[in-house]
C-alpha cells in the first residue's frame, strides 16, 4: 500500500538534501539482520566481520521489525551539517517518554516481542533504553561505518551533487523518478509505492528532507512522524561499484604529461569529491592530494566549491578532455 505526503508551495521552498551518519550506521545494523539483502555490500561485510562479531545488536535488532515501525528517535532527520557526534548527542538527549511512546509503537507490530521480557523492559526504563541503545549505536558506527565513512560519504555527497544539478535541470517532479521507481508525483503528492501499510500525510510548511544512503538499497524509506521533519531515505548512486578497489588504471600518457600523483587524482575524480576521499581511495596521504589538488585547479583542469565542512573538486571541461578519451584503452 503507499504513503501519500501532501506539500505546498511553502514545502517545495523547505525541501534539501542531507547526509546522515547515524542514518547509515542504523540502515548497516538492519542490513546486518538481512542476509537476503547483502548483495552489493558483500565485500564489506568481508571487511567488518571479525570486529562485528563482538557487536551485541539484539537490542536494535529487536527495534527494527521487517515490516513496521521502526523509532524515528534512532536517526531523526539531519541538520543541513550534520556528524555524528552531533546526531548520537540528539539521541541521548531525547525525552524519555518520546522515546517510550515511539519504543511503544515499534513493538506493536511484533506482539511476541512486546510481551517478552526484553521487550517489557525497554518500555518499563526508558531512560536506561535510551542509554543503552545509543551506546549500541556507537559502538556499531565505530566498527562498521567510522573506518570506511571517507569512501561512503564520498558516494553519497556525489550523489547530493548530482541530484542537485538534475533539480535545476528538470524540476521536483521528474527528480523524484530519477531517485527511485518507487517515488512519483502528481497534483502536489509525492507517492512512496511498493511500502507495507497506508499512510497520509500533510507536510503543512515543514518541507522534506531527501537523504541518499548507501545501506538501504533497493528500499526507499519514509516516515518520522511529528516531532520530527518528514524525510524521504533513498538508494545512492553508485552502490554497485562502491566496494571496488581502485586499479592503476591511470592512463600513461596522462601520467608522462602531469606526473603520476597528479594524474591519479585527475582520473580518480568520476564524481565530485573531497581531498580525504581521494586521498582513501587512493591510498595515499591527505596533504600529497591537497597539493595536487591545488595544481591541478590553478592549471585550469579542476574546480572547486564549498559543500559543508569539506571542499569538493571535480574536472573542468579542459580535465574532462585529458581524462576522459583513454578511458578505452592504455598506452
């Protein structure tokens, strides 16, 4: 059945893009609970085993049904810069009761949980739960995001890049089909197909927030029911290729011509990114690709803007045309 969210023109002004760190540790602890859904992030859990093996995830699992409701206090929408230490610092800081009423509802659609003793013992302290929970949330960011969150956040700040420039390009209704099958428009409703449930829902000025994540592919998820923003969780591009290791690959009359440092990075830089993500993608130290970086944007091959706390650089035009014809082969 779908979910219907209402806007008007005051929430088409409110809506914007965000990355969420505790969003992405929550969707890896509920794809953790899905073997069926591993596919594209084998090579990952390849990496996290053995330090996930020590994970004590029960707690979350337990919060976390297939199909239900899942405690938008976990990961509430983010700010327009967020970390995590800012985010998991709003989870601790929730009021108990909130959290128990939205504990409450999770438990509801798995009755044999409600009535269990871990269940009764979550809803009877709230305030241990939330201590508890948000100990297990950060526990499992530094063991299964925080070592690859370079690599990750690239993705999906790429992803916000592109998905910006297709908004000016074609408009909020055709961006919406771009992002996922599941989404469409019509006469100011945004439709979210293929969810279990119905669901209405009146923006009434409070915008939506559109949040690209890796972990929760191929689901789109949509909730957070008042206090919080409504927001939209959608497949990033680029997933498929995410956990594949760079090869040298770099053409070599690139490399004759600007040097092997800074051609790695010219060729490394298929979508917009950051110094540390290319720096981690490329296996080599931050301040080599700053400086590289600066030479190749003074000689008119790369750009830059702001986005955050980080720099994004991606090829002009003239880096395009160097980087872009041996893609078919190598000298």
């Amino acid at each position: 059945m779908p979910f219907h969210l209402h806007l008007d023109e005051s929430d088409l002004l409110r809506c914007r893009f965000a990355l969420s760190p505790l969003g992405e540790t929550q969707a890896a602890v509920r794809l953790l609970a899905r073997p069926e859904r591993h596919g594209y992030h084998l090579p990952w859990l390849r990496l996290i085993r053995d330090a996930a093996g020590g994970l004590e995830l029960g707690p979350l699992w337990l919060l976390m049904p297939g199909h239900g409701h899942s405690p938008d206090f976990f990961s509430p929408p983010p700010g327009p810069v967020t970390t995590f230490e800012g985010e998991i610092a709003g989870v601790r800081s929730i009021d108990p009761e909130v959290a128990r009423q939205d504990i409450a509802l999770s438990l509801a659609s798995r009755p044999e949980v409600l009535h269990s003793p871990a269940g009764r013992a979550m809803l009877a302290d709230p305030v241990r739960t939330v201590r508890d929970l948000a100990d297990l949330l950060e526990q499992a960011w530094r063991v299964l995001i925080e070592p690859h969150w370079p690599r990750l956040r690239a993705l999906l700040e790429a992803d916000i890049t592109y998905h910006s420039r297709r908004l000016a390009a074609v408009g909020f209704e055709r961006l919406l089909g771009e992002l996922s099958p599941q989404l469409s428009w019509s006469e100011s409703t945004l439709t979210i197909i293929g969810t279990h449930g119905r669901h209405t829902r009146v923006l009434g000025g409070q915008g939506l927030v559109l949040i690209p994540s890796v972990f929760c592919w191929p689901d789109v998820v949509s909730g957070f029911e008042p206090p919080w923003q409504p927001a939209i969780v959608y497949p990033a591009r680029g997933i498929g290729g995410l956990w594949t290791e760079p090869a040298d690959r770099t053409p070599q009359v690139l490399a004759r011509l600007l040097g092997r440092g800074r051609a790695d990075v010219l060729y490394a830089l298929d979508e917009p990114a950051g110094a540390s993500a290319l720096a981690h993608r490329l296996g080599l130290a931050v301040s080599s690709v700053s400086e590289h970086l600066s030479v190749l944007r003074a000689a008119g091959l790369l750009t830059s803007r702001r986005y955050g706390h980080q720099v994004l650089y991606e090829r002009t035009p003239l880096g395009i045309a160097l980087a872009v014809p041996e893609r078919g082969g190598r000298e």
